[in-house]
C-alpha cells in the first residue's frame, strides 16, 4: 500500500512499462536467459517438483571415508513424493538443490535409493537402487546438482522417499550438503546419521529435523526434483544438440557433437525438435542441462512430422557437455473462470483468525505468513505456505513472504499491481489475485478460518472491510476459497465499491499465475469488472505433454594458464653480499602459453577478442539519458561524517548516487561492512586514487548545487569533506563518466560523454590533475558498441589493459587505451540499469562491479559482482543496502584502496640481475620455463631493498604476475642481542583482517632494549613460530616507540613500518628489515609488532616465543579489541594477561640489528631533533 512518496511512482510507472521482461518472440535466434527459470506442472521432463535454489541451508549427506576420526559422520537425507493415480511414473534422475561449503562444488559422485513409504518415515524396503553415480553440478545462482540413473527407475502409484548422500566425502577437503527448505511437502524431510559422529537422536534410525535436534527449528523439507516420464507412454519426440563456433551468422545450426574452441570464443548451439508423435504442439519448453531453460512454453507449433530449430549463441567458458530436455505441449495447464457462479460468501469477520497485518498503522510492508491446515492444490503442485498480502494478493509457495521492495522506506509492499504474466514485485511468481491493487490496511483486518473436517475442508482467506488507497467513502471485502484434495478455487465478493474511481476492480488485477512463463489466466485487468454479491469459481485442466531427451554434446573450450608457483624471492645478506634465486614460469592450461617481462602478448590489444562477436540486444529499455537511480534531489544541509572501517579484503571506497555520499565496504561483503563516511550534494561519475595515496580520492563534479560540472578535487576518506583543486579544461564537454590510474604508467584515463537524449559520445581522455589539462585519446566506438556510446565506468588491469562498462549496451567491452578503439567482450546477460562501475583489484587482477539491474520481477538490484574479463561472466558477492527511501543503494564511481604493485624490468634494477631467457612459448602440457635471478648486495646501504618483477603472459585471465623480490642488507652482528632459548610458550602475535568480523583477534607484543649511544637500526630479528607446523604470515608491522617513563611503549612511533617481509633465517628466527634507517639517541625504546594482514581462517598464523628470562623491564601485549583478553585491552605484562602466557614467561626472543651512528642529528626520545647536518636517512 502506498502511504506517501515512495522511492517513486513514477519510476514503478516506468519499470513496469519499460523494464519487464519480454515474452520470447517467434524466432530462430533465443537470447540466453541468466538465471534457471523452474517450470510449472510437467515441463522439461520434471514429474515432481519441490526444488530451491540456495546455499543458505543445508544438510550434511555424506558417506565419509577420510580423515580416518570423521568416517562416523556419514550420513544420508531423505524426502517423499507420490505417484499419482494412473499408469505409474519411468523416473530417469533427479535435480537436487545441493553444494559444498561455501557454495563451492561438492563430491563428483553420489548414492541414490528409492524407498517405499512407512507410516510417514523411509522405509526399509528399497525399490531401486543406484550407487556412485556421476553428478553434475552448476553453482550460483541455482546450485543444482543433477544425477541420471543408470536404469530408470518405474514405480507404481504411491507415495516413495527418494534418499541420497555424497560418496567418498573427505572433510579435509570436499564434502557436500543437500539444499533445506521452510515449506513441507508431504512429509517432512527426514535424516539419519548411522555412525553417530554428530551424536543427535538419529543414530538407530531415521529422524525429521527437529527430532535430529542438528538443524533450525523451521526447516521442513529438502529441495529436489523428480525428472522421467509416464510409465508406458512412448514419445514420438526427438530433440539434438549440436555445436558450431560463431562465424558471423547467429542463426547458423552446425551439425557437429563436438567442437574444440578457445575459452571466450563464441560457440552457436543448435537444438532441433522434431514431433514425431501424432499430437500438434501447442507450446515448447527447452532446458539446456548447463545453463536451465531456454525456452519455457514458447507459443510456437510444431505439427506432426514438422521440425524447428533454435539457436542460442554463448561463450565458451570452460570444457562442457550438455544435453537436452524437450517437452512438447498439446495442453498447456490452465485454469477456467467461471463468473456465473451461485455465490457463497460466509462471513468470517466475528470468528475468524486475525492474519497480524495491524490495521491503520500506515505500513506498506503488509505480508503475513499463513500455514494452511491442508496442502493447497494449485497447478499440479501442493504446498501449505501462504504469502497474504493487504493489497488483495496471495503468493502461493512462498514460505519466504518478504516484501520485494526490502529497505524502502516506505515499504510500497505489493502494490504496484500488474497485469499477468508477471514477475514484477513479486519473489515468486505465483499468483492468486481476487483483487490485487493498492488497498489500505483498515479500518478492517484480514481473517482466515477452516471449516469441515478432513478430508473434506475449506480454508477461507477474507480480505474484511479494506479500504482503497486513495480517499474511499466505502470499503471492499472479498474472500479466496480453497478447497481441501482439490484443485477448484473460488473468489468471493461481498463488497467491491470504494466510491471512487477504483470500484469494482478498476485499478486491480484479478487472475491466476502458475508460472510467468505463460502458465496464467486472466480475469480482467484493470476493468471494472467485479459485482458484489458475485463469485468466480476456478476449475483446473492438467497439461498434456511429451517429452524427449537429446545426446550429448561436448565443447572444448582451451585456454592457457599462467601459473608462477614462486611467490616471492627473499635473501638475507651481509654488506656487501649476494644470493640467488629462482622463478619458474609454468603453463597450467591446455593451449600455448606466451610470456616475456616487459608487456603483455598483443600490447594495448592483448585483451580484444580474436573473432568477430555476436552481440544479443540488451535486455530492457534503457533510460534514454545517462542518469543515476533516483530522481534529482534536494540540495542537504545536515552532512553526518562517520569513521570508515578499516581491514577490509578489498575496501572500496563508492560514491552513493542514492543516500547519497562517500562509503566505504568490503567488495567480498558489502552488506555487512557498509559504512556511510560522510554526505554531500554533489554528482559525481568519476573517481580513482592516484599514486597509492589512499587518504584522498580525486572526482570530477558531473552535477553540483555548488560546483561547476567538470570541476575536480579530491574527498577525504576519513571525513568525506571536498577540497576544490580546479575545474579541468581541454575537454569537448563538462560532464566525464570514469576515471581510472594506470597501474603500469601511472597515467590517469577519464570517459567525458555528452549529456543529451540519445547519444552519450563517450571520448577517452588522459587526465593531468596537477596541471587541469586534459588530452584526447580517440572515440570509444568499435564493434559491436551500442551507438549512444556511454560509457559507464572504465578500469585497468594490472596488466594496464583497460576495459569499460557499456551501458546501454549492457556489455563489457575492451578498450584500446591509446587510441580509444573498442570491442565488445561480451553481454552481460543482465537487464544493466542507471549509471554504475567497476574496478581491478591492483593486486590479484579480479574485476569488480558494482552493479545495478532489473531483476526478472522488474525489481531494481544492487549488488557488488565480480566479472571474468574474459567472457564478461559475473557472480554476486552481496547487496548494497538501503539507502534512505530506497531499497538498495547506487554506486556511481568506485575505487579499490590496494596498493598497485609497481614493476621493474630486467636491468632496471642495479642490485637484481636476470639469468636466461626474458621471453619465451609453453606449450600446454610441457614443463615449466625458469629464470636465474641474483641479488647482489655491492654498494647497497643496510636495510631493506624491494622490486618487483613482472611476468607477463597471453593468459587472459591473468595477464600479469609480479613476483616481489626483498634483499635484506643487515650487519651479522647484533646492537642488542636478547636471543633466548624458547621454552614453548608461544602467544598469538597477529593483525586479523579476514573476515572482518575477527579482526578483534588482532593482537601485538612488545619489548624494550636500551641505547646507549646513537644507533642507526636497520631491523632486527624475532624467534617465531608458524600454527602446528603451518608456515609463517609472510609479512609484518613493525614500530619503534619510546619509553613512556612508566614501562609501557609511548603512543607516538618513532619509526613505523608495515607489511614488510618477514625472512627465514634458520633457527626459527625471522629477519626484518626497515625500508631506511631508524636513527635513535641514547634512551630506552621499545619494539612492537605482529604479522601483518592474517586471514584466521587459514592456518597460517605467527606466533612470538615467550621466555621465562627477564631482560630490562618486563615485556607487554595488548589485546585492543579484547577478543583474546578482556584485561589485556592495553599494554600489560604476560602476568595480567591470564590464559594467554605461561606463567613463568617474563620476555620475548629477539636482537636489534643496525650499526653505531656517527650522524649528529638524531631523532632523541622525545621526538625533537638536536642540532647539526647529516645525510639523509638510508
């Protein structure tokens, strides 16, 4: 219900209108669709149909065989179907919603029984059997694991329990989960843990899971599909599959089964249905086994003996086979209306039950959740759970029940009504609509109440005494009637009149939806044609189908891949020293692979497509000028800075087009690290960190209450306050729409577009902030460029290959960044809306997105993606959240803050000389190249030296790897030397940054030393220890601070260092090097530090050995977030920190490294400088 200005009726006017899915024309061509549509009654071969798609919840079903203390674990689940009366059911496989953690694949192979029924339960009889089965598996979004069984399975009419579990499971490694769900089918589900290793109820026999005591209280069921046929019908339908690489034509049908390609080639599958059999088919669903539905009731006949192909055009991703599942309709399932019915209306208003929806509180978000008392037949399926919805609607199946528009403010809920078919603003697109519009909430309420006894019950839905959202004089009550083991439905009408211009259904839907796909029928659609006193009664008619599998045809797509399995050289020498080293190049993948150290293969091209590439046109109607998500808004005074968090995997820093302002989150977990930084009134499109400085993000002004467009300067990422630096010239328009840093030249790129109706023009420009001048490159156009040219968002790959986000396109392109020539990488296959970006991780090369997009049910998403640059292939990482009255929040221009790594080719570096080839060819399967690398310490100053050397190859993923190499100069012997035995007492010495959540876990030791005359120290050396074994972080954060006077570290570093190397140099000790010279005066310091950046998910973790020696004052530790230690929350010693130290450790192991300094200016105790010259800090 509307209550106000929502997040805008205009805009719902215009997704409704503009946005919604088209239904699939008559054509040979099928765009691909993105995401697993399920169908409705018996399409693709499905009998039985319960299935879900997600990884949130699932249940372990397991035959363990390793490690040897975990096989008792092994476990099997189980669920009920029934055979309907008739001739009994063929079954061939079965679809389950199955995963391993984190949504990763699970065991290759898998175990399935059929089992006849016993009072509600598995029981012990197995009508067929079919162990280590082939599973194929397709993650996100729908996470499907499918199994065909060897032989079909018949079974006569009844109900049966179909029970699996995983084989050969290893929880070192791989095991999996079977997919649960909050709505019941039938019986509950049911699980059985023979071994006992979860030691729950159901060790001696089979349990539900709240019996089993292991699982959510409201979890009922598992996700799974029954897939075959009618036992003894025979199908005259036949369907192949065949493959063809794209040449130009995407209407052409190879004939081959098989076809070898390169990864991000484009491939046209072929599907050719002929009807055999003797019935006309009416409609044609097709599932594809990778990639779900590809056609679903398309209204296209084929008569008998007739043939018709369709053609999909896709982009090879990796090796696949696939095969296909035709069912042909005579009759598509339907639902008949009957509006001469005797009416029935039983008022409930005085007994019913009160659904919870609180009349006049001005909510829109008005669902309740209702259990019916008996499964509710509609469409052939059955399901208790009941979404009921104040605005005259009811979800079937959807145990869910969440407002589609979660986060606005006002929640609009479900009333934005439409006409069937239709998945806009709804989470599952099954309807049932007496009168679906914008009603109020009151003054009445809505009521349920169940009449009869079984088997012969009626459940009763009434919507009592609702007014319409606009000034009503009177109010409408209206009823949905189910009936109990049948499929008839009735709507009845007391009440229909508002007074105003919504009576009698004239601003409402009024219909049935099984499916959007073209399952529906429609009573009248904004129409005034509802009468009180009246009924309509619905009667059901089955689908009648064949259907028909295909053989399998195979792609294999080949790429090479690029894999340098030396992480990083490191050597510790003495002045004037040397050491060697190796880096090994290899080729993982199975095509050539071509590597140098100066640039990526191809130059500024590398990444362009080798072929010509067929474009799919974009799905939606693109606004027709660039523009961001909302409206434009009022000018804000009340600016509301809050502090960023800081440990993020990937921090990103976003303008918000919507709340709006800076913000800053975890691409890899946006919803739970979004944190607002600080508000502003200004567009902006455009903005990169420059030069790794990452206190301060440079944007350019497209929009402004107070700035000209086209003017520049940067945000402060701890406060988001703006400083002016100028406005840029040189440039054909104002208004610039990306921006992205070069990470191999340092050059800053921009897109400046034309803001107008139909043509963006979007022109590549080099970008001088400290000058204001810009400098065109060249038009962003090339094949396959979607003519309005904007361009929303461009980035850089560490290889300094630029990509670009075409929006009205609604592709990625590849972009030429010297001469600005573009070529489409491929469509997303995403309805891409509104102004967005993306940017490269500098350090791993992943390409994040932060996407907008209108989701099937005409619902805007927005959410962080990340995308293969080299299909344009992406998966959601998470949600943006709401942002004021919106359900979700835009961004338009984000920056990754991660150092880029800079790279230095051979003889660049006067200290590192390269052995052997510096460019060569491996060929897929052949061995690794290598390369012999010195590091000679002649000449160079104590201390650390650092490079890094980058491999560049034509792997398209990843083109570069840089391979960092540290040269550590230290003097062998110690300044200070507190070296000591351990003695096994090793206390956690790490900073947590992943996940986000235990970074309270960071902790960090300390110890002093004295000086006695000036010393320059150039590092030193700690006696660690990795986790059982594991090896050590690799690097650290290291501070010298001064004595505070009372035995603790002061708060102000004299020298800081962080995440520098941490180099094994035997005996367990770690050498550390600074980057310069820490120069102390005579005093009492103290040295505090932890490795740096530590994943506490994984095992590896550093430790800091404790000894029981007392060396000047007593060591400290602190614990500043107290996860560890509560009393530890500051510097103390190991005495006051218990359960952390043992208790007769007093110190910590470890020397300072450096020299005597013979320099006269030195930075003393208390921080000021004495008099006298000296040279620089080494």
């Amino acid at each position: 219900m509307t209550t106000g200005w929502t997040l805008s009726a205009s805009l719902a006017a215009t997704l409704a209108a503009g946005l919604a899915s088209a239904a699939p024309p008559a054509a040979t061509h099928v765009a691909n669709r993105p995401a697993r549509v399920a169908l409705a009654g018996a399409s693709d071969g499905v009998l039985y149909d319960q299935n879900a798609t997600q990884n949130a919840f699932g249940a372990f079903v397991n035959k363990v065989i390793a490690p040897a203390p975990t096989v008792p674990n092994t476990s099997v689940g189980a669920d009920d179907f029934t055979v309907p009366a008739g001739a009994g059911w063929t079954v061939t496989g079965f679809a389950f919603n199955a995963f391993g953690p984190g949504g990763n694949a699970p065991p290759p192979k898998l175990s399935i029984n059929v089992r006849a029924d016993d009072a509600g339960k598995p029981g012990a009889t197995v009508v067929c059997a079919a162990p280590a089965l082939a599973a194929s598996y397709t993650g996100t979004p729908s996470f499907q694991v499918t199994a065909d069984l060897s032989t079909p399975c018949d079974l006569a009419p009844g109900t049966y329990w179909v029970t699996f579990s995983f084989d050969d499971a290893n929880l070192a490694s791989t095991w999996g989960f079977w997919g649960q769900t909050t709505t019941q089918h039938g019986a509950p589900a049911h699980w059985w843990n023979a071994g006992g290793g979860f030691n729950t109820p159901c060790t001696s026999t089979w349990g539900t899971f709240a019996t089993c005591g292991m699982y959510d209280a409201s979890l009922k069921d598992f996700g799974f599909a029954v897939r075959g046929h009618e036992t003894g019908k025979t199908s005259g339908l036949e369907v192949a599959v065949t493959v063809t690489p794209y040449a130009g034509d995407p209407t052409e049908c190879g004939t081959a089964a098989s076809v070898d390609v390169n990864v991000g080639d484009q491939v046209n599958v072929c599907y050719t249905l002929t009807n055999g059999g003797t019935q006309t088919l009416t409609h044609q669903s097709l599932v594809d086994s990778r990639d779900g539905a590809v056609l679903a009731y398309d209204p296209t006949t084929i008569a008998p003996g007739q043939t018709r192909r369709y053609v999909r055009t896709i982009v090879a991703r990796e090796d696949t086979a696939r095969t296909a599942t035709w069912t042909g309709y005579s009759r598509i399932a339907s639902y008949a209306y009957d509006d001469t019915a005797t009416p029935d209306f039983v008022d409930i208003a005085a007994t019913g039950t009160d659904v919870g929806i609180a009349p006049g509180n001005g909510a829109g978000n008005e669902l309740a959740l209702v259990t019916a008392p008996f499964p509710i037949r509609f469409y052939g399926g059955t399901s208790t759970a009941l979404c009921v919805s104040n605005d005259g609607v009811i979800n079937w199946d959807d145990d869910g029940c969440t407002t589609p528009f979660p986060g606005s403010n006002p929640d609009p809920g479900f009333s934005f009504n439409q006409n069937l078919p239709t998945r806009y603003g709804v989470n599952k697109p099954t309807i049932i609509a007496p009168m679906w519009g914008d009603l109020d909430d009151g003054p009445g309420n809505i009521y349920t109440q169940t009449f009869g006894t079984a088997p012969n019950r009626r459940f009763v839905v009434q919507w009592n005494n609702l007014y319409s959202y606009i000034i009503a004089k009177t109010a409408a009550t209206f009823q949905v009637v189910f009936e109990e083991a049948s499929d008839t439905i009735r709507f009845e009408y007391r009440d229909t009149a508002f007074g105003n211009d919504a009576d009698n259904g004239n601003w409402a839907t009024v219909g049935l939806q099984g499916d959007a796909n073209g399952v529906y029928t429609t009573y009248s659609f904004l129409q005034p044609s509802l009468r009180p006193n009246s009924a309509i009664r619905w009667t059901y008619t089955a689908s009648e189908s064949e259907s028909a599998d295909s053989a399998t045809a195979n792609i294999s797509a080949g790429v090479p891949v690029m894999s340098v399995p030396t992480s990083s050289v490191r050597a510790v020498v003495a002045p004037g020293g040397s050491a060697s080293g190796t880096v090994t190049i290899e080729n993982i993948g199975n095509r050539d692979l071509t590597w140098n150290l100066s640039e990526a293969p191809g130059g500024s091209r590398a990444h362009f497509p080798k072929t010509a590439r067929y474009v799919a046109p974009p799905r939606g109607q693109t606004q027709g000028k660039p523009a961001p998500f909302a409206a434009r808004r009022h000018a804000s005074r009340n600016a509301a800075p809050l502090v960023p968090r800081g440990g993020f995997s990937v921090p990103v820093y976003g303008i918000s087009a919507l709340r709006p302002g800076l913000t800053t989150f975890d691409a890899l977990a946006p919803t739970a690290t979004y944190t607002p930084v600080n508000d502003m009134d200004d567009w902006i499109y455009a903005a990169t960190f420059a030069g790794n400085d990452f206190s301060k993000l440079w944007v350019i002004i497209n929009d402004s209450w107070f700035y000209e467009p086209g003017s520049y300067g940067t945000i402060d990422t701890t406060t988001g306050d703006f400083t002016l630096v100028g406005r840029l010239e040189g440039a054909a328009t104002r208004t610039w729409g990306g921006l992205a840093e070069d990470p191999v030249t340092g050059t800053i790129y921009g897109v400046n577009f034309l803001d107008q109706l139909g043509s963006a023009g979007a022109e590549l420009y080099t970008v001088n902030f400290a000058t204001g001048r810009v400098a065109r490159v060249g038009a962003i156009d090339g094949p396959g460029v979607h003519p309005v040219r904007y361009i929303s968002g461009i980035a850089i790959s560490p290889a300094g290959l630029m990509y670009g986000l075409d929006l009205y396109g609604q592709s990625l392109i590849a972009i030429d960044k010297h001469s600005g020539d573009a070529s489409v990488v491929e469509s997303f296959g995403l309805n891409v809306q509104y102004v967005q970006d993306l940017k490269f991780d500098p350090q791993t090369g992943d390409l994040y997105w932060a996407a907008l997009h209108i989701g099937d049910n005409g619902m805007p998403i927005g959410e962080m993606r990340v995308i293969d640059p080299l299909t344009a292939a992406s998966q959601p990482l998470g949600a943006l959240p709401p942002a004021g009255e919106f359900p979700m929040d835009e961004m338009s221009a984000i920056a990754i803050a991660k150092p880029s790594v800079g790279c230095a080719a051979p003889g660049d570096v006067p200290w590192l000389t390269v052995t052997g080839p510096t460019s060569g060819t491996i060929a897929a399967g052949a061995a690794g190249q290598s390369l012999g690398l010195t590091l000679n310490a002649a000449g160079l100053a104590p201390g650390l030296h650092r490079a890094n050397l980058c491999v560049y190859g034509n792997d398209p993923r990843h083109p570069s790897t840089a391979v960092p190499v540290a040269l550590v100069v230290a003097e062998t012997t110690p300044l200070y030397d507190q070296s000591l035995a351990d003695v096994g007492d090793h206390p956690f010495n790490n900073t947590v940054t992943r996940p986000a959540p235990a970074a309270g876990l960071s902790s960090e030791g300390a110890d002093d030393f004295v000086v006695t005359a000036p010393w320059a120290v150039s590092g030193f050396r700690f006696t660690a220890y990795g986790n059982n074994g594991a090896p050590l972080p690799p690097n650290v954060n290291v501070r010298v601070l001064p004595d505070d006077g009372a035995g603790r570290p002061s708060s102000d570093a004299v020298c800081t260092a962080n995440g520098v190397p941490a180099i094994g140099v035997g005996g367990d000790q770690i050498a550390v090097a600074l980057p310069e010279a820490c120069r102390l005066a005579p005093g009492t310091y103290w040295v505090a530090w932890s490795f740096a950046d530590v994943d506490i998910s994984s095992p590896i973790l550093g430790f800091w050995s404790a000894v029981p020696t007392q060396r000047n004052q007593p060591a400290v530790w602190r614990n500043p977030a107290g996860a560890l230690s509560q009393a530890c929350t500051n510097w103390s010693p190991f005495a006051s920190c218990p359960g952390i130290f043992a208790a007769a450790s007093k110190d910590y192991s470890y020397s300072v490294i450096g020299s005597p300094d013979a320099c006269g200016d030195v930075i003393f105790a208390d921080g000021f400088d004495s008099a006298g010259a000296c040279r620089p800090n080494r």
